[in-house]
C-alpha cells in the first residue's frame, strides 16, 4: 500500500479511521504524538489546530506517498485553508468520516474539501467500515492483494459496499 498521512482538526477520525484500515479492533485513544505505523502516518489534531505544529506536520508529509485530509461530516467549520493541496508535493485526497451521524452535512464537507483542492473524495464511516474499501482500493499498489480478492473479510470491510 502507498503510505498515507493522515491530517485533520481533533475528533476528525484519522485514529478511527488508521483501525479500520489496519483491521483492529476500535478503541478510543487520544492521539499524543505522531504514530509510524507502516503504511499510516496518524497526526494528532493539534497539528492542524497550532501555527506551531504546522511546521512539524510539513515535515512528515513528505515521508508519506500520499495526503490525506479529513474533515468529519458534523464538522461546523472547516480548518483547511482554500487551494493549500499545492503546497504538498503529494497527491491529496479528501475523506469524510461519521458519515451516518444524524448531524451530518455530507455537501458542506464535500465542498470544503473540494475548496482545498483534494484531486478525489472519499465518504466513510470508519466504526462499521463503510466506504473504507475505496481508499484501500487507492492506495492499493500493483503487488498489493486486497483482502476481498483473496475471500477474506477484513474486520467486517465489505468489498460489495456502495458508498
Ligand atoms: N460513527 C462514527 N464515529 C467516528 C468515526 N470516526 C471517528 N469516530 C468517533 O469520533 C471520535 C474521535 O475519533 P478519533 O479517531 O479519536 O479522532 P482523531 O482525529 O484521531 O482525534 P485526535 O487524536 O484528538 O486528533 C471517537 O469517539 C470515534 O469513535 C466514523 O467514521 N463514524
Ligand atoms: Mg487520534
């Protein structure tokens, strides 16, 4: 799989998001520092949300094959500014969390995402693992077997899932 690097304000999901795509089992831990599993690059939200970290943050981009920018579907603002994805000589993909709250407003983070100029979208809910077998399938490289195309389920990630 291309490394990812996962970015986004606090309670965005990239923790959630990092066990779904690892197959764990979901906990709930907040993030203190910058976790190097081998294929994900988890941030802390703090990173988004301090001038000081910025620069920090800039530095592992760039041990990542590819960004990812999260914004939950309840966010009420978006911290990404408009046009950044350029700054990261990386493609940049967007991914929608919590997409099945009751408060979400799917358009509206959509939209933000776009305005930050991420190249394609991904729409999941990262607890039942709906939505995340397109960013497998994304990041998949060519020796890559994913674990549908061998029968297996992979933490209840389905293969045949629309969203
Ligand atoms: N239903 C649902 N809940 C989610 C989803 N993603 C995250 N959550 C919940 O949102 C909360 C915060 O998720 P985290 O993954 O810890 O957020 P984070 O971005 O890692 O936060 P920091 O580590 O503080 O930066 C947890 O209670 C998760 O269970 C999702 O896609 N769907
Ligand atoms: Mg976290």
């Amino acid at each position: 799989m291309k490394k990812i690097i996962l970015i986004g304000r606090s309670e965005s999901g990239k923790t959630t998001l990092t066990q779904a795509l690892k197959g764990e089992k979901i906990q709930y831990h907040k993030t203190q520092y910058t976790n190097h599993y081998d294929v994900i690059i988890d941030t802390p939200g703090e990173y988004l949300q301090t001038k000081n970290l910025g620069a920090a943050l800039a530095m592992y981009t760039y041990e990542a094959r590819v960004v990812g920018l999260l914004i939950s579907a309840t966010e009420p603002y978006s911290l990404f500014p408009p046009c950044i994805t350029p700054m990261a000589n990386r493609p940049v993909i967007g991914i929608i969390t919590k997409i099945n709250d009751e408060g979400a407003n799917i358009a509206q983070a959509e939209n933000w995402l776009k305005l930050a100029g991420c190249e394609e979208i991904f729409k999941v809910d990262s607890v039942t693992g709906e939505g995340v077998f397109k960013i497998f399938e994304y990041l998949k490289e060519e020796d890559d077997s994913l674990p549908w195309e061998k029968g297996d389920d992979l933490n209840g990630i389905e293969r045949n899932d629309e969203n």
